[in-house]
C-alpha cells in the first residue's frame, strides 16, 4: 500500500430521491433511460467521493437494490417469492424474504460487477484507485432456502461459490485492481460457527485472484435500517480469520466505540487493515478532530503504511448528506494525521 492512513469506503452510497422514486415505477422507462438514470446516479456517487478527497472510489453500488437480490437476478435457479415472515412493527431481518431454489443453480452470464465496473471506469475521473465488491458466496447465500438438491445453507454456498470466484477473475481480466469481497455474515456468525471452515471458504473463494489484485474483504457486524445484526466481537475471528488470503481486512469500529482495539495488532501482523472510523448508523457527524483523535487510536496497534480508514460499513442507509459530510470530514482528518508522519 503506497499511501499512508489511506481513506477508502467499503462500497454502497446512498440512493439520489429520484432513483428511489424510479424504481418503483419502471415499467413507465424505456432501456435507454433505465441505463442514463444508472449512469447519472454513478456520476452523483463519484462526484460525491471525489469531491471529498477519498483515495479509492466505488460506483457507489447504484444499480443494486438489495446488497443480495441484485445478484440474484443473475442467478438461474431461483424463485424470488419474498416469503416475508413478518411485514409491520419495527424492521428487522425477519422482513427480509427467504427465495426458494427450484433448479439447479447456473450463472451463464455472471453476477454482473463487471459491467458496473466498465461503468465507473468509464465515468470516473484520472486519480482515485477504483474498487469494485462482490459479496462472498456464504453471504450471497443467505436468503435462499435449502431444498432437497441443497439441504442446507453450506450446500448452497458451495454451489455458489464458482459463480463468484469466477466473477473475481472477470474483475481482474477487465482491470480492476481493487476488489473487496464482503463477507458480514462471516463476522455476524463466527461465535457460533466454524471459523475454519469460513476461511476454507474465503480462500477457495478468491485463489484465482490472490497476488493479481489489491484484494481485501469487508467483516462487519450487519446494517439493515441502521441495526447491527451478529454478536459484534472481534475475538471470535481470531485467530483463524488471520489465515484470510488477503492484502487488506477492513473491520467496523465505531459503532463499538472502538470496542477491541488492540485486536487490530494481530491483524496488522499479518495483513493490512482497513478500520471503520466512521458510524454510518449514527446522525452525529464526527467532526475533524473526532477523526484526527480515532486515527491516532489506530496507530498504536497499526502502522500508518498498514492503516487505511473508512467507514464502518457501506452508507446505502445512511442519507446521502450526512454521508457526504462524514466522508468530507473523514479524509481532512486523515490528510492531518498524515501530515504528521
């Protein structure tokens, strides 16, 4: 890593108002305006970004309405039937619908980060490195339920585990060369599942692409409507999670008040580290001293040419001037603390 307290973002930018509203009407679009509103909603996002300072951009994930379902649509094999379990009181995942599988599961035309990666490289300006994500196949198989063919949640991610180890590869071959897979429900069940058995996974995963990319993977503890979702402790990932085949490992940090800190030491040890700084669940917008103190916590178990900050999680629920505004203030404190070295 070339940069010093490097200042990132994980991948998701909130939605401009006017995309929201278009989604929900689209059969009143054509092809041709479906794909202007998507190019204009990656331009908002990268203006955005790069007019913060930010070192490494996304497309802000624009054109994915849910962090699975989006990639689902790719997917042969499965019945979107959103079997909500539960549809009013306070939101939790439980309102989040289970898909059924009722074939095989095939994805002749890839998961389509490639497309959006031309897309950004099209529209973003000379300078910032630009990132595509991908999220891991345990994640991506979440909301689909077992069947006969797969009896159970392992089962499903191996089948899809090609899929994206091949989406991986295509990045690559199209140039990316900053690619982060998410991995959350790695995190959110490490204290109840085997923790070898998700790095088997991961590694698997990405070992086409190990030594070819900037690779790094995204662990946080949940964020649906601005709720953490997992056991938010950073012990159970240790020490298996230090056998990750990556360059980075980005863990949230703010929202736990910097709960675990000196955990970061031992990942330092053997990988770069990305930490959230930043809470995207909190409407308290951390000032440049705020980030100045945070990043100097980091310091003492990181070293600054291991350090990159970002926040905690992706901001896609987090509206978009309370966004714009922490990451503004996010990159003038790092640039401060880097100043200093």
């Amino acid at each position: 890593m070339s940069i010093p307290i490097r200042t990132t973002v994980v991948g998701s930018y909130p939605f401009p108002g006017w995309l929201e509203f278009a989604t929900s009407h689209l059969n009143e679009f054509g092809a041709a305006d479906k794909e202007e509103m998507i190019e204009d909603a990656v331009i908002a996002a990268i203006h955005d970004q790069v007019t913060a300072g930010l070192d490494v951009i996304t497309d802000g994930e624009q054109t994915r309405l849910d962090f699975n379902l989006s990639f689902y649509g790719y997917i042969r094999g499965i019945q979107n039937n959103e079997s909500e379990t539960r549809k009013f009181g306070p939101p939790a995942h439980d309102q989040r619908g289970k898909h059924s599988i009722v074939e095989t599961l095939t994805a002749p035309n890839g998961l389509g980060a490639v497309k959006e990666y031309e897309r950004l490289k099209k529209l973003a300006p000379a300078g910032p490195t630009l990132k595509a994500s991908v999220p891991g196949p345990y994640t991506l198989s979440g909301r689909l339920m077992p069947n006969a063919q797969y009896k159970d949640r392992y089962e499903i991610t191996e089948a899809l585990l090609p899929f994206v180890r091949k989406e991986l590869e295509d990045l690559v071959a199209a140039g990316c060369k900053e690619i982060t897979v998410d991995e959350p429900s790695m995190s959110c069940y490490a204290y109840k599942e085997d923790t070898k058995r998700f790095v088997d996974i991961f590694n698997r995963t990405v070992a086409g692409v190990v030594g070819k990319c900037n690779l790094s993977t995204h662990l946080c503890f949940g964020n649906f409507k601005g709720r953490p979702v997992g056991f938010r402790s950073i012990k159970p990932m240790l020490p298996d999670f230090l056998d990750m085949k990556v360059n980075e490992i980005h863990i949230e940090m703010a929202n736990r008040e910097f709960a675990e800190i000196e955990l970061l030491a031992p990942f330092a040890e053997a990988m770069n580290v990305a930490v959230g700084i930043i809470d995207v669940k909190n409407y308290y917008i951390e000032t440049v001293d705020d980030v100045v103190s945070r990043i100097r916590k980091c310091l003492q178990f990181v070293p600054a040419e291991k350090l990159s900050v970002a926040p905690d999680c992706g901001l896609s629920q987090t509206a978009r001037w309370a966004s714009r505004q922490k990451l503004i203030n996010m990159v003038k404190g790092a640039k401060l603390v880097r100043a200093t070295l």
